[in-house]
C-alpha cells in the first residue's frame, strides 16, 4: 500500500480528517501531508491537522483532539445533549487546573477543576459530523451552571433548570453523587430545580 492510498484509508476511518500523528503511527513521512495540500486535495486547518476538500470543518473534533483534556461543558454541553437551542458564540471548556490552553486563538471561555474532578460525569455523544466528542452528562451539566450561576445567562440558566425538572431519564443518585463532589448542598439544588436529594 502507497502512502497516499494510506492516508486515503486513515480519512476514510476518521470522517475526512488525518492528523499527522496518525500519519507518523503509520509510517508515512509529513511530507506526504504537504505535497497533498499543494495538490489541493487536502486542506491544512491547523496545525497536525488536515481534512479533504468536500468535508465540512469540524472546529470542535479538532479543539478536543489537539488539546486532549479539554471536556465540553456549560452551553456547549447543553447543545450536545439537545437541551437548549441556544447556539454558543464561542467554546466552552473545562480542563483541570494548570493545564495550558491558549484562550485567544481557540475561542474559549474556559473553566478550571481540580484534575481528579475533571473526568466526574463526563459522557461521548456522536456529533452532527459523526465524531465523537467528550462532553458532561445533564446532571454534571446542572451543577456546573449553579455553581458557576453569577456568570451563566439568566435565560440559558432558567433554560436549563426548567428542562432538567421536565428531563425524564433524570439521574437523581448521579445528581446527588455530583453535587457532594463538587460541593453544591441539597438545599441550593431544590432552590433551583424543585428535586430533594436527601
């Protein structure tokens, strides 16, 4: 097998995207990547990162892929578990505290969690692009929001609350689990969603 029908199989296998990480775990030379990109039949989005002509960019596969810790949350978290129509203006993350991730060039508003915190609730959803992503489960979601509420969209917040108590595979012991970590008491969950958890 040639190394252009090599990465020909890697964009097949990865819905039009080869990184050139990919490309070096299959022995081909990055110089392959780049005589493809002056030929025109790939595109280099940025950096260890290219996709074949006829596919549409997924921003938010390549973020997670060139930045490995980053969990989708807040309103981008919503969006992927199809719980607001509020379409986000940028990116929002949480990775764990002291990790580097350069806000200006990614468009990111982005959180901080102690790094045993960070994987607590974390889902894969399936995008729109057939990727999958990494993203936080509605209950981790909800707390997220409260505990962050001073900075969240009053409209997005009420939202999301009000979808929660309508939610019907609610997780009342995730919930519950979820809060106890990340130190929301019982009486602020039942200010805002109406639900005991004791």
């Amino acid at each position: 097998m040639t190394n252009k029908e090599k990465i020909k199989q890697i964009l097949e296998e990865n819905n039009g995207i080869v990184t050139s990480s990919l490309c070096e775990a299959n022995n081909i030379p990055r110089k392959e990547l780049s005589r493809m990109v002056n030929n025109k039949t790939l595109i280099r989005v940025t950096r260890g990162f290219y996709r074949i002509p006829e596919t549409v960019c997924d921003n938010k596969y390549i973020l997670q892929n060139r930045y490995k810790k980053i969990i989708f949350s807040h309103l981008d978290a919503l969006n992927f578990i199809n719980q607001t129509n509020h379409i986000p203006k940028w990116n929002f993350v949480t990775v764990p505290t002291g990790y580097h991730i350069p806000k200006d060039g990614l468009n990111a508003k982005v959180y901080y969690i102690r790094p045993e915190l960070l994987n607590e609730g974390v889902i894969t959803i399936t995008n729109e692009f057939g990727n999958k992503i990494k993203c936080y489960s509605f209950e981790r979601t909800i707390i997220d929001l409260i505990r962050y509420k001073n900075s969240t969209d009053i409209e997005i917040f009420n939202e999301a609350c009000q979808n929660y108590k309508d939610y019907e595979n609610k997780d009342i012991n995730e919930l519950k689990r979820l809060s106890e970590l990340l130190r929301i008491n019982s009486d602020t969950i039942e200010k805002y969603l109406g639900i005991k958890l004791s």
